[in-house]
C-alpha cells in the first residue's frame, strides 16, 4: 500500500539542515491545493471567493468529474455568477489550455498544501499518486494531507483501520460542516490541522487560516485520533439523526442519547491512541511543547487498577482541541435554519422508514436505497461507509465493547440476523427501553459483576461473592473470580433491553471477520 514512516514535511528534516526563515517565508505565502472536489472543498472555495480578493485556495477536480458536480441544481441556481467565476478561476492554472483544469500535478507544482479530499473509496490510491507525483518533480517539501471521514479496508490483510494510522505522518484537516452553511457570508467556522510534528502542524494550520477570514483553524499533532473521531462521529450522528427525528416528543431522552454518543465518540479516539507506535515521541520529540499549540497539559491519560496496579489505558489529550470536540457536537445538533448534516439527516431517513414499516432496514443495500430516495447521495453517506467496517474496527484498535455500546445498537439495527432484529426494533423505539439500553450497556463487566450481586442478594453466591470482595485486603478477588448463580433468570424472563445487551456482546465479540 504505502511506507507508513514516509517523510511528509514542510521541510527538509532535520531542521537545522535548511535556512528555515526562508523556508517558512515560502509556506506561509504559498497556496492551498484541494484535489477531488466533493462538497467540503467546494464550499470552502466558495466562502473564499466570498471573503477574499486574494485567492489562496487552488482545485482540481477529479478526472471525469464537474467543477460544482457537489451542488444540487438549486443551490447553483442561488449561487451569484461572480463567484461562480472566481471559483472557477481557482480550477484553472493555465490560461493558455482552456477548458483544461487543473490535475493534482499541478497542484503539487503551484501549492505548498495539498489537501486529498477524496473519500474512502478513492483515498489510498490518491495517496499513493500524490507521494509519487511529489518525488517525480522534486517537490518533496509540499506537505499531503487528508480529510477522509470514514474508515479505511485493506482487502488482502481483511483489515480495517484509520488511514493516518497506517501512515503516520499524514496531516489531517477536518472542520464542522453542516449542510451549505459555508456559502453563508457571516456565519463562521472552527476547524483543525492536525500533523505529529508541531511547527508542520502550526504552519499548515497558519496557511489554511487565510483561505477566509470565517474559517479559524487550529493546529493539533493528533492525526490518527482527529480522524478516528470524524469516522465515528459520522456513524454517531445517524444516530443523532435518528433520536431526533423519532423521540422527538421525548425531550428527557435525547440528553443522554446525545452525551453518550458524544462521550464514547472521544472514548474510543482514546483507545485509539493508546495503539501508536509513536505515542511516546508525539509528546516528548517536538521542537517545542504541544501547551503552545494550545493544549492546556501536554498530556492527559487515563488509568485503571490491575493486579494492584495502575495501568495506563487512555489517552485524552487530543480532547483539549476545542474546534475537534466542536464538529462532533455540531454534527449531533438539529440545526436552528438550514440543514443538519448529510450523516444526520441519514439517520431522519431511519427513522421515518422505521416510522413507516414498524421494523428494522433488512441490511444495508435497503438503508442505501432509502437514502437515495430520499435524496442523499451514495458516496456522500461516509457513516454509513464506516458503520460497515465497525466489527473490525472494535477488533483492530480493541475497544471494549461498553465503551461502543452506542454504534453497537446501531449496527445491529442494520446489520443484525433477522432473528434479533424484532428486539432491536423495539429498544431502538421505546423511550424506556433506550433509557435503560443506555444506562446499562454503558457497565463494564466488572460492574456488571457487582449489579448481578445486587440484583440477587437473596442467593448465597451473591453474598459470599460481594462480602469477599470487600473483606479482600489485596482487592484481587473481584477481579479473579466470577459469579455463578444456582437459579439465573430465565432468557425470556430478561427485560428486551437485557436481552440486546447480552446479544450484541456475544454477537461482536465472537463473530468472524
């Protein structure tokens, strides 16, 4: 596929190898590339040619495809002829060819960032290309970034993972988009640069703030989790999507569907970290601390007791990047005018289907199919691409299954045999049983251990298992020991939600990928 530690900087490391003021000069006067032009890019473009006299921003889209192909005939219709002709102009390098527009050699050639918006089912290839192009014609310091928001599939290895993660020093730009608000003239948006070397990650960030002075963008060095993150928030705001759409008249439910799928989102980005294998030199191998990207710590970690010891399981730091923690919030939000965004108003789709029929989608193809009749593009629907892969994902990165719980429910609303799928439906609709869903599925085994007891104090097992666990000076006895009831409830007699929980973990945790 590619070489996962290929250089990807600005500049010639290490540092002291070049005259950096000149070099710095050069970054911070070049130009924005953006290859494959989906509707992020061409709205960005857009609110550039808005803002901006100055143009700093250059595209090209994909061979075969149009220039504002990402816009329905509505929206070009609205759109002013005037920045329709700077957007234009941005595709076309040389004036000497025209109706010729620009490929991603020439962005390599004119811009000193690349961004590859291309989605998931194009992007390792366009990678591969854009690293080629680049050495091809000496121009190894233009820096390769992506905005993919959906997991990546090798094929051969039938294995999942994060596209920064297999290539570790891939920038990563993602920013809050909700459906055609970049063409609003006075609105403004956060986003995130994200690079593993710092200065790489300040001055791409640097060069990205001046495509519109709407758009602030911050740098970050977390890569693999801002990408994990924009992944898991687009399976989670089909979700958002759904809650809002069919418990609309249950306002004291949505707050803890939303927090949860916010929270385990950012959870599992943790998870994720912890898997680098260079972890140890994001925080400790930087020209200069992360605090004055605007981290408030350099680290935070998360611990939890084994055999008597603390073992480090987490890492949260990426969480103090503000516009990151913000795109997920925003995504999950019903907005006040306008559109949600294209994952949210999939998950609308959900629920008036369901709303509709009184069941689950039979799989994915029937979700897909009602998406596209209801408007919503195939390649637009990256949560979808990503709720896919969500069985390997949880494997690769090995996120425990409550810390998931959420998108759990969601993949087996779609995914699940027929035979379970009765369960779900009724969970999924149910207020009461959702609340409890969420409550519940959110216990680890650990604490489901001590629920159990509580629930059937009435038996000896329970307490000898609770009363030894508390006598227990070295505290290993909770750990090492398991509970076994004389008379455990009969499967039928179980709640729905019960039922599902137990199922969805025998289900992901024993399944063959």
């Amino acid at each position: 596929m590619f070489e996962k530690n290929l250089s990807n900087s600005f500049f010639t490391e290490p540092y002291s190898s070049e005259p950096l003021a000149i070099r710095i000069r050069e970054v911070l006067n070049g130009k924005v590339g953006f290859y494959s032009v989906g509707l992020y890019p061409a709205s960005l473009a857009y609110n550039c040619a808005l803002q901006n006299k100055g143009l700093n921003i250059l595209l090209a889209p994909r061979e075969g495809r149009k220039l504002f192909g990402a816009f329905s005939e509505i929206d070009l219709s609205e759109m002013d002829k005037g920045i329709k002709n700077k957007i234009e102009s941005m595709a076309i390098t040389n004036y000497n060819k025209p109706g010729r527009y620009n490929t991603l050699q020439d962005l390599i050639i004119n811009c000193e960032l690349v961004v590859l918006s291309s989605n998931s089912k194009h992007i390792i290839k366009d990678v591969n290309l854009a690293f080629k192009l680049r050495k091809q014609l000496n121009r190894e310091n233009v820096l390769i970034a992506c905005l993919v928001g959906s997991f990546c599939h090798d094929y051969k290895l039938n294995e999942s993972f994060v596209l920064c993660e297999k290539f570790n020093n891939l920038a990563f730009f993602s920013g809050f988009h909700r459906h055609g608000a970049l063409r609003n003239p006075l609105d403004s948006f956060t986003a995130n640069f994200c690079h593993p070397d710092a200065m790489n990650a300040m001055l791409g960030a640097k060069l990205l703030n001046k495509i519109s002075p709407n758009i602030q963008v911050s740098a970050g060095i977390h890569n693999v989790e801002g990408q994990y993150i924009k992944a898991a928030k687009n399976i989670s705001s089909i979700f958002a999507g759904f809650g809002h759409t069919f418990h609309k008249n249950n306002p004291g439910l949505l707050p803890t569907l939303l927090t949860l799928l916010l929270d385990q989102c950012l959870d599992q980005a943790a998870y994720v970290s912890m898997s680098r294998s260079d972890r140890e030199n994001l925080y400790t191998k930087q020209p200069f601390p992360i605090t004055e990207l605007g981290y408030g710590v350099q680290r935070i970690e998360a611990s939890f007791l084994k055999d008597g010891d603390f073992v480090q399981a987490r890492d949260h730091t990426f969480s103090q990047l503000t516009a990151m923690v913000a795109d997920v919030r925003g995504s999950m939000m019903l907005p006040v005018s306008g559109k949600p965004t294209r994952n949210f108003q999939a998950g609308e789709v959900l629920a008036e289907m369901m709303v509709e029929y009184k069941r689950c989608p039979k799989g994915v193809e029937e979700f897909i199919e009602w998406c596209e009749r209801s408007g919503l593009k195939r390649g637009a629907l990256e949560g979808i691409n990503s709720l896919n892969l969500w069985p390997y994902i949880l494997k690769k990165y090995s996120i425990p299954i409550n810390n998931a719980s959420m998108i759990n429910l969601l993949y087996m609303c779609i995914m699940a045999p027929d035979g379970i799928k009765q369960d779900i439906y009724k969970v999924m609709t149910s207020s009461r049983e959702l609340a409890n869903y969420c409550q519940e599925s959110v216990k680890s085994f650990q604490s489901k251990k001590i629920s159990d007891s509580l629930n059937n104090f009435h038996l000896e097992t329970s307490i000898d298992f609770l009363t030894k666990s508390l006598t227990d000076e070295d505290q290993l006895f909770f750990e090492s020991n398991e509970l076994d009831f004389d008379n455990p409830l009969e499967s039928e007699e179980k709640p729905i939600y019960s039922k599902v929980i137990e199922y969805i973990e025998t289900y992901l945790i024993e399944s063959k990928i």
